[in-house]
C-alpha cells in the first residue's frame, strides 16, 4: 500500500520519480484546454474521494481536475456531512469508504485522524494538508523551483513568517531533495524541532536566523505563508500580527537575496500582510506557476499511490 502521507516518510527515490512523472505529464499536456483529457488515461474506470475537514481552492480544484484528466471520477465530501463529523470513527470510515473508492485524499486538522485513516484503509490515502504538515503543497514547489532554475539540491531555501505546517513540509523537503534551510521568524512560532532534526540527519543544513534581511542573504529561494492558519483560532490574529510584522516579504527584503531568487507562497497570501502585492506580482515571484503545479504534481502523486 503506498500512501503518501508525507515528504519525509516517502523514499527519496519515490519523490524524485514523482516530480519527473510531473515535468513529463506537463509537458505532454502541451497547454491544451482543462477539460481535454490527457492522452494516457491511467485512472480510467478509478473512483477517487476527497474529503475536506478545512476550506479549499487549490487543493480541491487541482485533485479534481486532476483526476477528470487521468479518466478517473471523483467525489468531493466535506467532513460536516459525512457521519465522520458526527461520531463515526476514522476507522470505520476508512474501512467503509475502502469499500466504494479506490483512492482517498484527507485534508484534516489532527495528523492522528490522518493516520488513523492510512492504518484502516485498504485503499492508498493522500494527505492534502493537517494541522502539521502540506506535503502536496512541496511537491509543486519543489518542481516549480526545478522548472525555473533548474536542480534544487545544495540551494538555499528561505522560509520567511510563522513555522507552520506548509513551513514543516519544506523543512522535511530540505532533507529529502538535499536543499539547505533557514527560518526566520519570531521564537514562539519557530517550526517543528523534529523536521529540523530530520532534515540536519540527511546532512544538509537547517538552521534558525532571526533577523530576516540577514536570512534571506544569498536565497535561491524565498517563501512566506500566511500568518495565521486555519488551525489557529482567529483570536490569535492581532497577536500574530504583532508579533510578525517585521517579517513581511517586501520589494527591500527581496533585494537582500540573491539577484535571480525566487519568491513562493503556497497562497491564499493576504496581501501587505505577509507579503507586498510589489513581490507577489513582481520579478521574483513565480505563485501561479507554483499554483499551476499543484495539479501536475498531484496527478503524478496519484499515479504512484496506484502504481498507474
Ligand atoms: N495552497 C493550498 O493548499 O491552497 P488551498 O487551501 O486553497 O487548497
Ligand atoms: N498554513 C496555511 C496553509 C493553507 C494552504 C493553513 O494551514 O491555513
């Protein structure tokens, strides 16, 4: 069974053949219309559910079409109207949706709701966001920066804000696709100690800078998030903001990176927040190419779940 639960618990191999099969299914797409289905049709007859616990545009959007593309069905569930969000167990949910479809994709708040979800499938489970970590999300930004600049490996990756979920996945990506990492960002809302050291035990650096113009020296890569996730209650919100106004990605902060950086947000962005419209329109930015691949990353992640 190959879920894909996470970047750090896929093999590195498995991560490298999925961004190619990536590239190679863009590519082969050619920019025909959405609509159009791809040539090879591997998810032809396959039943694919999506369950939302959080909102979503991107994720839902792009797995959709994703699957529509591949000749497979979908069906889209919000965790309010399942009998999930009324007492069943995970378990029991797994077992009986495992039944119907061949394929799940769980975007939920507790990791342990998607692992309980892994366990009792029979199907392959993707996980399409937690309170902990965005594996997807890395994947389309991996093969963004590759598309752009060609290998990621021994580039230094920045990431600029709150050390999030999105933030713990790029960490886990720094370990797996041999990228260095800094975070900058105020110490109560450093990034997850154990995707640190997981990241230092695959020998590249991961590493903590305070001051963000002196972070984002010599970045490849620039990323920022938003400040306040769906997981947090929205009383954190001013807090938040006072606490990282400092570390908002604007035109003067990009000048301090390297000359032919790149910026991503994994978006929504909430714009003069964490991030100018100035950048997120501007030189550096690449977000609605990191957007696009969301869905060719995707479609790639699924083929391999279901050996297709
Ligand atoms: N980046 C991302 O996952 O966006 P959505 O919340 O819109 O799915
Ligand atoms: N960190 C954000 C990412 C949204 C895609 C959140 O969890 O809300």
């Amino acid at each position: 069974m190959k879920h894909f639960l996470d970047i750090h618990t896929t093999g590195k191999a498995d991560l490298r053949s999925i961004i190619d099969q990536a590239l190679a299914m863009k590519t082969a797409r050619n920019g025909r219309p959405k609509g159009m289905p791809d040539d090879e049709q591997p998810l032809a007859g396959r039943m694919v559910a999506l369950i939302f616990e959080k909102p979503s545009t991107r994720t839902r959007v792009s797995f959709d079409v994703g699957v529509r593309q591949m000749g497979g069905s979908t069906m889209v569930l919000s965790g309010s109207e399942m009998q999930l969000g009324h007492g069943e167990t995970i378990a029991d949910t797994a077992r009986v949706l495992s039944r119907y479809v061949d394929l799940i994709m769980i975007r939920t708040f507790e990791e342990a709701t998607l692992l309980e979800m892994a366990e009792y499938a029979s199907v392959p489970v993707i996980n399409g966001l937690t309170n902990r970590t965005h594996p997807c999300q890395i994947m389309a930004d991996v093969m963004t920066f590759e598309e752009h600049r060609g290998p990621i490996a021994g580039r230094k990756v920045v990431w600029v804000g709150d050390g999030n979920n999105v933030c713990a996945s790029v960490i886990h990506g720094a370990g797996q696709f041999g990228y260095d990492f800094t975070f900058s960002g105020p110490p109560p809302l450093d990034p997850d100690p154990e995707a640190l050291d997981f990241a230092r035990a695959q020998g590249v650096r991961a590493e903590i800078v305070r001051d963000p113009a002196q972070a984002v020296e010599g970045a490849d890569l620039v990323i920022a998030d938003t400040w306040v996730s769906m997981h947090d209650p929205q009383s954190a919100k001013e807090r938040r903001h006072n606490q990282l106004r400092g570390y908002q990605v604007n035109e003067a902060l990009m000048a301090k990176a390297k000359p032919d950086s790149l910026f991503m947000h994994c978006l929504p962005a909430h714009r003069e927040d964490e991030v100018t419209s100035a950048v997120m329109d501007g030189p550096h930015s690449v977000i609605w190419d990191e957007a696009e691949n969301r869905l060719h990353a995707q479609k790639a992640v699924m083929r391999w779940c279901l050996g297709v």
